[in-house]
C-alpha cells in the first residue's frame, strides 16, 4: 500500500469515526442537522443538512470531521416513496448509510480526499462523485462510510438501498 492509500483510508475512517454519533437522529438534530431535510431519494435516503457547514465554493477548505450533509436509509416498517417528506415520527427508524460534503459553487467539483494517487481501487473517483444536488445551488459528493456500496464510495447512489 502506498502512502497515498494509507492516506486515504485514514480519511474515510477519520470521517467515519467522527460522525458515527449521528447514528442517532437526535444527536444530529441537536448539532444542526435537520433544519432542512430533503424528501426521499430511491438509492439514498433522506439527506440532513446542516447548512452552515456548506462550503463557500470549491476552494474552501472543509473538515472531514464535520460534513454538511447526513444521508439516512429507512428500515423496518418505514417504507416512503420516491419525493415523500419525512415524518419525525420515523426517526428512530432511520440508519446513518453515508455523508455528503457541498459547496455552493455550482457546477465546479471539490477536492475533499486523498484519492487521486490511490493504490486502492475505486470504482468512482472523489471527482467523478461530485455533482448538483437537484432543487439546490449546491454540488455534493456521497461518501458512503457507514455503509457498503458496491457501486464505489464515492458513488452518488447505492444499490443495496431502496
């Protein structure tokens, strides 16, 4: 492994480990996480926002500890459709899949990770992840560290989710 890689997996574990508290919805609630939720998106999930850690623009340095959007798969009995809003009422049924990190310049990707000289192999790259959320002036990319997805990490959507 090259110290790219090293470098790497250090960030995706480093983000992992610092958002693993928003397993539970009312921790992020607390944090500012869900004073804007997005209705559902199939492959996805409801999507958190915390609005004032949206980077500026793409240049804006962020931290990888504290991403701007949190994405929520449904489990159980809680079965919304494609666009549906979320009830509260619901989460406790929600799991923490994947986080996002966004900024407000639109069409123009980010430079988040260390993956450009990787030794691991990505089936998507960080920049090839990135792209607009639709309805907002945001571009986004997923970073799926608290679930598997066999489509890549960077990957917007994820298959195992429905």
């Amino acid at each position: 492994m090259s110290a790219r890689s090293d470098e790497l997996s250090h960030e995706l574990k480093q983000t992992r480990a610092a958002t693993r508290t928003y397993r539970n919805v009312a921790t992020a609630r607390e944090d500012g996480y869900g004073t804007m939720v997005s209705p559902y998106v199939p492959n996805m999930g409801f999507h958190f926002v915390n609005p004032g850690l949206v980077a500026a623009d793409a240049d804006t340095e962020v931290n990888l500890s504290e991403p701007p959007i949190l994405v929520y798969y449904t489990t159980g009995d809680y079965n919304p459709g494609p666009g549906d809003v979320h009830d509260p009422a619901h989460d406790d049924d929600l799991r923490l899949g994947a986080v996002e990190f966004a900024h407000a310049e639109t069409g123009v990707a980010g430079n988040v990770f260390s993956d450009e000289s990787t030794s691991r192999t990505l089936k998507v790259s960080e920049s090839d992840g990135w792209g607009p959320i639709p309805g907002a002036p945001l571009m986004a990319v997923h970073v799926w560290v608290h679930r598997g997805n066999p489509a890549g990490v960077f990957n917007p959507t994820n298959p195992t989710i429905e």
